[in-house]
C-alpha cells in the first residue's frame, strides 16, 4: 500500500530541524539520513534527505537549497489533551526565535507553521448548540496560545 509522507524542503536544515522535531513528540525518531555523492549538487558527504518519523507518522526533510520557504498556506496540526502539554509544546516550538500567531497558531525557528490544537477544543466545536460553538470560536479569535480553561468559559457562557 502507498504512503503520504510530506517532504519539507530546507535549504541546509534538515538534520538539524528533524532532530528538533523528534524531541518533541513521543513515538518519534530519525530513520535514515541520504547524503549527497561526488555528482552533487550539493557538497559530497552533506545530508540531502534525512527520513524520520513524528508520532508513528512519516516525513522527509531535504536540503534543497534556498529556492522555497514555508509558508502558513500548509501547517501541522498537533492535537494535546492538557494545558501543560500545549504550553510545553508551545514553549519549546517557540524557542530559538518562533514566532507566535493567532488562534493556536505558532511558527517554529525554521519557519513551518504548527497549529497547537487542545482536545477540549475540537470537542466544543462539535457541539450542535451553534451559540455555544459561536461563543468558543470568538474565545479562540483573540487568542494566541488556546487556552483551555477560558475556552471551558466561553463555551459555558461565562
């Protein structure tokens, strides 16, 4: 059976950004690493493609160069079940110069876009009372990091 596995292109990253990213989820590891050879284009012995895996899930970074950069036109989902699990998340995608958006939203230091999204969250909005979806939604407009107390209180109408 084929797999969907999203290749993230760093101009010289790779390694470097894949080991960040397997620090920071259980069920994670680097797999492989592929380096360039005497044809190039890139120096022979440097990585070309690193293979790893997030949570039992597969990617591939690759040093292509410095042709494209991210964008937050595709971004990552991270579902968590405890504020302190979005908090550490959030904390340590943040470091080294991350920068923070809206509604859970957070830019890590190599710029790929990561939605930092709480469990309680994704259930509140499954809710068919439309006020209270309503309620939660304007909560989490006017966050950064989500919240999961204030967004209880915006779903509970208080």
């Amino acid at each position: 059976m084929s797999r969907i596995v999203p290749c993230l292109w760093f101009d010289k990253q790779a390694e470097e950004a894949a080991n960040f990213y397997v620090s920071l989820f259980p069920d994670s590891g680097v797999d492989s690493l592929t380096r360039y050879g005497p044809a190039g284009p890139g120096p022979e012995g440097s990585v070309l493609v690193v293979a790893f895996h997030l949570r039992g899930e597969a990617f591939m970074a690759l040093n292509g160069g410095p042709h494209y950069t991210f964008t937050p036109a595709v971004s990552f989902m991270v579902t968590c079940e405890t504020q302190n699990e979005v908090d550490g998340l959030w904390e340590r995608l943040g470091a080294g110069s991350g920068d923070p958006g809206q509604c859970g939203w957070i830019k890590d230091r190599f710029g790929l876009s990561w939605q930092i999204v709480p469990s309680a969250f994704l259930r509140m909005m499954k809710d068919p009372d439309t006020a209270k979806v309503g309620r939660v939604t304007g909560a989490m407009m006017g966050m950064s990091k989500l919240v999961i107390a204030d967004l209880e209180r915006a779903f509970d109408g208080k």
